[in-house]
C-alpha cells in the first residue's frame, strides 16, 4: 500500500472578465485559431490617468482602446481577443501599452508616459491561447528630471520590454487560455499549462519529510498544554500563495474523528517543481476531543490543498500514533 493516495479535482472558478474586444479579419482563420490578449495590472493607486492598448496583426491594428483607471480603478482584467485575417491561420500579434499620467492623454508621444509595455506572439493554427500581459510597479518610469510617482524603472529598446523591473524579450510565452486565467496565473507551484495536482503527506518542524507507509509519529505535548503531531505536505500545480491546506484524520476501525486544522500559508519551492510546506502543528485534542484513544493506534492523516482558482489536491497517509507523549521542558510524564 503507498503511503499517499494523491488525486487532483479541477473545481470550476468563475471570475468577471472585463469588457472583450474582438478582432476577426473575416473568418478565414476560423473561429478555434485566435489569440486572446489578457491585460491585468497590479494595483498601482492613482499613477495612471490614462491606458492606451493597441494591438495589431503583421502591423495592422487589430484594436485600439483606452481606459480611464481614474473613473474605474478596478478596470481590470481585460481580455482582447484576436483572430488572423480572412483566408489566414497564422500570423504575429503585437501588443502595445502606454500608461500615462494624465487622464484622456491620447498619444503614446505624450511625455508623461509612465510604462510602456510590449508583448509579441504568432498564432498557431486551430489553437485559441492567451498571451498575458501584466503591468507591473517595478517598470514605472520616473517623470522627465526626476521625482514623481514613478519607481525609476528601466528604458527599453526594441526587441526588449519591462517585465519585473528588467529589460526582456517581447516574445511572449503563449498558454492554454481558459476563463480562469486571470486568478491562475503561472507561478514556481503551478506553471503554464499544469497538469493535475499531486499532493503527498510527510512529517517535520523544520523541513518536509516523506513517510512510509505504517511509520509511527510522536505526539508531542504542547507548550500550551494541547497535544499534537507535526505534518508536513509536498505538492505540485497547486498555487504556491493563496492556498488553503487542511488536515483532517479518522481512526480506522473506530471511526474516531479528530478536529480538523487549516492553514493559509505560502508555500516554499522544493526540488523537481514540487513545493512545500512543514511545521504545520496538527492538534489531536483540539475543540476539547479526547487525544488518548488514538496513543498507540493507526490513523489516516489527510492533507487537501484548495488554491484560489479552485483546483483541489488531496493526500491520505496512513501512520501510527506513539502510545507515549513526548513531554516539554525535559517532563518524564505529561499525559
């Protein structure tokens, strides 16, 4: 029997997008070859007066929007969605955004621009994908002599772009788009493109540590007086912030339920693409149950993992429980 019974459950998250502007050159590209443009921003208070979006295709604009983050400051996100042109299934999408200081600016010359982003991708043929965007407070720019709201960001060149306060590429990495991908960005827990989760229980204070099948934990008794075992949980493509990991366990045979713990803990990276997370204090008598019955008999631990875009992981180790406790401060018996 293994130690962990992992499986994944993909639970559909909704979310607002905002307004979708659609680009089609006449069908010839049918309606599954598209690119849909995520714009997303991160709160930047009143920096911004005006954004201004352009998007074209082989260098003929697709779409042109502005937005007035004054009058909406949650404008975002925004999705644009765009097609080839008729008779075509491929082709490169340009993507340009000005931020500026000033409400209603309407043009990219105007020299209290504050970003300036820009991302590139090609079509892929009978494929729809998202080509996300972020404007970030890291590539603000400083106004003309210096001062003002901006963080001194960098000055790029083409074919170079801001992303996270450093001049890189404007080909964009393309994913699969799905409805939720403004709340499921890529992070080190959960790239692009992740497949299901894979959750496992382990044990550790200090670091994770795998279990095998059958091992014995020590209870501990707490500084406060509670008496708890230390668990501690690997995962992959769950969300690395944000997550909710509970503990839950039932004695085989009895059916003898212990309190469950939740946590809202980032995660730290692990090896492989894993991520993880260790000292998690699982309290056996929490809510005034009765931790005695479990000393010195099995018991299924399970870990489920719940990040924000709904995704669920769970693990169930089975293990056994110390018929002693571990006693504070050097105590020979504190049961």
């Amino acid at each position: 029997m293994r130690t962990a019974l992992v499986f994944g459950i993909a639970a559909a998250a909704s979310i607002v997008v905002g307004a979708c502007t659609t680009h089609n050159g006449g069908g010839g590209g049918g309606s599954t070859t598209a690119i849909v443009v995520g714009l997303s921003s991160e709160d930047m208070g009143a920096t911004l007066g005006t954004i201004h979006v352009v998007t074209t295709v082989n260098g003929v604009v697709a779409t042109d929007d502005a937005i007035d983050p004054v009058k909406t400051p949650k404008w975002y996100p925004k999705e644009f969605k765009i097609t080839p042109p008729a008779g075509a299934t491929t082709g490169t999408v340009e993507v340009k955004v000005d931020g500026f200081l000033e409400e209603n600016a309407g043009s990219t010359q105007n020299p209290l621009a504050m970003i300036h982003r820009v991302a590139t991708a090609d079509f892929v043929p009978n494929q729809t994908l998202l080509l996300r965007v972020t404007l970030q407070s890291q590539c603000l720019l400083g106004l003309p002599g210096g001062g003002g709201p901006g963080v001194g960001g960098p000055v790029c060149s083409a074919p170079t772009t801001c992303i996270s306060g450093s001049c890189q590429t404007t080909a964009a990495q393309l994913e699969p788009y799905t409805a939720t991908w403004a709340t499921d960005a890529p992070d080190i827990c959960k790239p692009a493109g992740a497949g299901a989760p894979q959750v496992y229980v382990g044990t550790g204070q200090t670091d994770y540590l795998p279990l095998t099948d059958g091992q014995t934990l020590q209870a501990e008794m707490g500084p406060q007086g509670g008496h708890h075992i230390w668990i501690a949980t690997r995962m992959h493509n769950l969300k690395q912030a944000g997550s909710t990991t509970t503990i839950t366990a039932t004695q085989p045979g009895t059916g003898i339920v212990v309190p469950s713990t939740a946590y809202v803990f980032t995660f730290d990276r692990d090896e492989g693409g894993f991520c993880k997370l260790f000292g998690l204090r699982f309290q056996l008598d929490a809510n005034g149950a009765d931790y005695k019955p479990l000393l010195g008999k099995p018991l299924d631990v399970t870990v489920t993992i719940k990040d924000p875009t709904g995704t669920i992981g769970i693990a169930t180790a089975h293990v056994n429980i110390n018929p002693t406790i571990l006693c504070p401060g050097g105590q020979t018996t504190c049961q």
